[in-house]
C-alpha cells in the first residue's frame, strides 16, 4: 500500500459528486478535502485486517473491495463510492470483517474524530452512517432500557456513593429535636451513635409510622422509635452487596462502616435513583402486593430489569444474584398471601428452591424448581389437604408470574416432591447408594437446593447429612462424572465451533447445555467430593479450590469461563428482549465479534480440558 502526504486534487470533485457526501455545502467540502488521506493497493493487498475496521472510515475512488468474515465465510464485494469501515460498515459486522483489495484500488481515509464531528454538525449525513456511535438510537429509543446510572455503580465501592459526612446523635435526644435536624439537613435518616459505636438508625418513616401514627410524645428519646443493631456495609464492598442486600431485607437506609468506624449512609435513592426497574424498588413492590394479579404486574418487570443490568454491563454473577432475589421476593410473597388465605400450617415446613434458583444464577427466562420438606410431624391424613392446596397456590402463582410450571413436575405441589424431612432423607440415601439414571438425573437437581421461607434447619441438617454421604464417596461420584460428561462442549477435532445442524436452532449454539452447564456439573461433583456446602457454581468452585478438589487455577479458569458464557447469554437475551422477542439460549455466532469468538472457543477449551481431567480421575480409581 503506498501512502501519499496528501490528498490529490481528484478528491474534492469526488466528494462533489458522491450521493453522500454531496449532502454538504461546498465550502465545507473544501475544507474537508485536505482532511483525507489517499493511498493505492495493489489486488490482493490487505487494508484493513479483522478487529481493525473502526479505526477509520475508507471511501473506494477507484478499483474494487472485498470485505470478508473469515470465521463464517461471509463476504460483499464494494465498488468504487461506495464507504466502510468506521460508522459505514454495520456494526454487527465492524469487528469481525476485514477489508482486502478486489484489484489495484485507490482509497481515501478519513479519520473517525473528523466523520462523528461532521455527523453531529450536519444530522442529515448521519443518516448515511448505521454504525456511528449513538446512531439510529431515535428510532429504538422507546423501546431500549435506559442503562441507568445506578447500574453501572455496581462494579464500584459503596465507599463511592456517600454524598456526605454521616449525621449522627446521642440516643437519648428527643425525637423532636431529631425531626428537627432531620428537617433543617435536609436528611431522610439519622444514625445514633454512643461512645463511637453506631447504636440504631431513625429514618423518616420512622416519625410517620412510629410516632405520627401512634400519637407517641416527641419528647421521648429518639432511641424508642430506632431500629437497633441495623445491616451495616463495609465501604470498600461492591455496590452491588449492598443493592443486593437491600433489596433481599427491604430497606431502604443503610449505614456503610469504614472498619468500625461509621463512613456514612446510603440509601435506595442513591443506588437506584428511584427506578421502577431497579431490584430495591422492585423487591419493595413485590411485597406490597395483595393479590396474585399484582405480582404478576410486578414480575413483568424482571424481563426489563435484566435488559438494564445487561446495558449497565453488569457482571453475570451479580446479575444472577439480582434477578434470582427478585424470584425470592415473589416466591416469600405467594407463600404469604396462601397463609392468609388457608390459615397458618398445621406444622412446620421449609420452601425450598432447586435448580438455578437455588444456584443464585437465574436470567428472565426460567421455570421453576421446588420442593417442601416438612417437619416429621407431618401426617398426610391430618395435614396433607393443608398443604397440597397451600403447593398448589403457591405453584400457580409463580407460573402467573412468568415461572412456568417444569415440564418435568419437580414442583412442590407435586405429591412426591413435597415430603416429611425423614422420607427426604430416604431419598437422598437411595440416589448416593443406588446411583441409576434417573437418580442421577434428580441429583442434578435435588443436590442444589436453597432455603426460600420457612424453618432453615430443616433443610440444613438434611444438607449435612447428605455432604457426609457424598464425601469420598467414589462409586457414586464415578457415576456422577459419567453422568456431568454427557453435557460436552461443542468443539470440534481442530477446535472449530460446531453449531447444531437441525430443527429450528440450526445453525445456533446452546449456551445453556453445551456451555453452562457443564461447567456447573463440574463445579457440583466437585462439592459432593469435598463436602461443600455452597450451592452457587461460582462460589463452589472458591471453595472446592481451597478445600483441593481442584486446582486453584483451574477453578479460576473456569470461574472465568461460567462469567464469560453467562454474559453472553444475558447479553443476547437482552438484545432479543429489546427486539420484542421471546429470550432463549440458542446464540449465533454473528452476535459475535471476532474477539468475542476466539474467547468463546478459550471458554470451550477450558471446559473441555477439565471435563477430561475429571473423567480420567475417576476412572483410574485416583480418588
């Protein structure tokens, strides 16, 4: 390619006639011309290589382009005035093609700085650039989330959020000096501090609900109406801990601590700006819900929820997290409003979840897994009525709200699958020493449980028992390996991506089953070996690393590659959301830029390359 210092005088009368460039006045397009930069190509020579089309917007004078996709062997030719590159190439396409010269060609460049001034002076020119940055963004504006500002403090220290000096009070001040204060900072909450240490925390609903309504003498001390030994956050926790936190006890006033020192608060204004899509606002409506209709009005909002947590770039992990409380919520409310419709439960019972609820790593597209262990006290000719009408509500509801029913009936209101604490417990014993495969198959699900609502050590001791059957249990872990291999990466002998061949998916990838879930099955028998209790893939494979399942490398390696994987999930199933389409799993690999498609096939690799790991593992007997 031979470069020149400067452009011909060819140029401006090109740009004259050209049916975009025209669009311009003349002295504009005078003083435009010097701006380019020719340069000639002999055929076959590359112009610009894959990853590299943005860095500057090409117009062909003379000769001709191929602009190619090597990965998925796409190609267009281009004939002279036509452009490409930065802001003319659309944008799915800008990072994974490459520009080589057809023939002997000339090319003007034009840096990208000087098209997007242009394009912002004169609008009628952006028109003809698809992929400019903020272009084309009018048209979908009504139907694209708002990233929010909120979202994308998730990645940031809580630390980051306080917006003044902590305002503090001894607890035995009047509550009407208090409100006094209040009124005159400006603040919705005080915090009560004695001898350094932070006591409780009074926030204006407090002197609504607590004194207004009850008619309580203001001349009390403030310390009545406080809430005492309040959830505090360390300042230099992610954002995200404590929007989650918030969101999972319903409040709204929290104290951030610098060590025991007292920083500063933060409230759900500060995090969510008071969105209706934010998860405090949302978790906080789901609980003022009456009526199984209301949460259904609310639950449609996880779908847009999701889409904002995607445009925030909010990681997979705290997304899961998020959107997985928001479950929670509604779940804890239905079992709610069942109480009050049947009355209180004859014995005690623990709502569990299974399945990715269990696991903290649910997306907008889920149905719903759960079980109910009873107290042993339990009997079905007393009280089985009871509960099969409470699983039943409970049940419905969620699937009125977007959990839809499981195709394979693992659902509480199932009679099987809603049991006393002992007949559990048979279960679990028959599945570990008799491993068939349809035991196999429940372990999947059944192994990742999660307390919902009700009495925790049910569940918990049952757990407990069930870590010390599995661990160094190798018959049963050797048929759970052979089991977790049947989910293979979709890697071809020379490492190339197979996408599936048939059906209405063709030509698609599964990032659940081919590329998620294997790296979760990996992380479970990895837990079951070592007796972790941890349910969350990511958390597990921490965990399992430092008990020496595995290596603490290749728990990273896969932490990444489950943070990887997931993300392009959430990612595309916010795309098909903002498009008015219903969220799947099945991705193609033209969603994906180029450094995108070379991670993937990393993420495939790592997976791959453990799975054999553990495969030989058990089958040698190296236990």
């Amino acid at each position: 390619m031979n470069p020149e210092t400067q452009a011909p005088a060819s140029v401006l009368p090109a740009l004259t006639r050209h049916r975009v460039w025209n669009q311009l006045d003349p002295a504009t397009l005078a003083a435009l011309a010097p701006q380019w930069q020719l340069e000639t190509a002999d055929v076959g020579t590359p112009l610009l290589p894959q990853g590299r089309l943005h860095s500057r917007t090409g117009l062909i004078l003379s000769g001709a382009v191929d602009l190619h996709d090597p990965d998925l062997d796409m190609a267009v030719h281009l004939q002279p005035g036509e452009m490409f590159g930065f802001g003319a190439t659309p944008a799915q396409h800008l990072t994974t093609w490459q520009a080589t010269a057809a023939a002997d060609c000339s090319i003007a460049w034009l840096a990208p700085d000087t098209v997007s001034a242009l394009c912002r002076d004169h609008s009628a020119l952006a028109y003809f650039f698809p992929s400019l940055p903020g272009a084309g963004q009018g048209a979908t504006a009504a139907h694209a989330p708002d990233s929010g500002v909120h979202l994308n403090l998730l990645g940031t220290p809580v630390r980051s959020l306080i917006k003044r000096e902590p305002i503090t009070l001894p607890p035995e001040t009047s509550i009407r000096a208090a409100a006094e204060m209040m009124s005159e900072l400006r603040v919705s909450s005080v915090l009560l501090v004695e001898q350094d240490h932070l006591f409780g925390l009074v926030t204006d609903r407090d002197l609504r609900n607590r004194v207004v309504a009850q008619g309580l003498d203001i001349s009390r001390p403030v310390s009545d109406i406080a809430t005492l030994a309040p959830l505090t956050m360390q300042a230099q926790s992610p954002a995200f801990e404590a929007l989650l936190l918030m969101a999972r006890h319903n409040i709204h006033h929290m104290p951030v601590m610098d060590g025991a020192r007292i920083a500063g608060m933060i409230t759900a204004t500060d995090l969510a700006e008071q969105h209706s899509t934010s998860p405090v606002y949302l978790a906080g409506d789901v609980y003022k819900q009456t009526s199984v209709q209301g949460l259904a009005r609310t639950s449609a909002k996880v779908r847009p929820l999701q889409q904002h947590l995607a445009a925030a770039d909010a990681s997979a992990y705290s997304t899961g997290h998020i959107v997985t409380t928001i479950t929670d919520a509604i779940t804890a409310r239905l079992i709610h409003l069942a109480e009050a419709e049947l009355g209180p439960p004859p014995v005690d019972y623990v709502w569990v979840a299974a399945g990715s609820q269990a696991r903290s790593e649910q997306t907008a597209r889920s149905d719903q897994d759960n079980c109910l262990v009873l107290d042993d006290r339990y009997d079905e000719a007393l009280h089985g009525a009871y509960f099969r009408a409470f699983t039943r509500f409970v049940c419905d509801g969620l699937d009125a709200c977007g959990y839809v029913y499981c195709p394979g009936e693992m659902m509480a209101m199932t009679d099987k699958w809603r049991q006393p604490r002992a007949r559990w417990a048979q279960y679990f014993h028959q599945w570990v020493d008799k491993p068939e495969p349809m035991a196999l198959m429940l372990t999947c699900v059944f192994f990742d449980l999660r307390a919902i609502h009700g009495k925790v050590e049910l569940l918990d001791s049952l757990r407990h028992e069930v870590l010390q059957r599995t661990k160094g249990n190798s018959l049963f872990l050797a048929h759970m390996v052979g089991n977790a291999l049947k989910h293979r990466p979709p890697l071809g002998l020379f490492g190339t991506i197979s996408r599936i061949r048939g059906g209405e998916n063709a030509g698609t990838i599964d990032l659940k089953h081919s590329g998620i879930v294997p790296i979760v099955d990996l992380a479970r028998v990895y837990a079951l070996a070592g007796g972790v209790a941890a349910v969350n893939t990511h958390d597990r494979l921490e965990q399992v690393a430092q008990a020496g399942e595995v290596s603490q490398q290749s728990a990273r390696d896969l932490r990444d590659a489950l943070e990887f994987l997931s993300k392009l999930r959430i990612d595309h199933q916010a795309r098909q959301m903002a498009q008015g389409q219903a969220p799947d799993n099945f991705l193609a690999l033209e969603e994906l830029s180029n450094f995108e498609r070379s991670h993937l096939k990393e993420a495939f690799s790592v997976v791959q390359t453990l799975q054999g790991v553990l495969g030989q593992r058990y089958q040698t007997g190296r236990y």
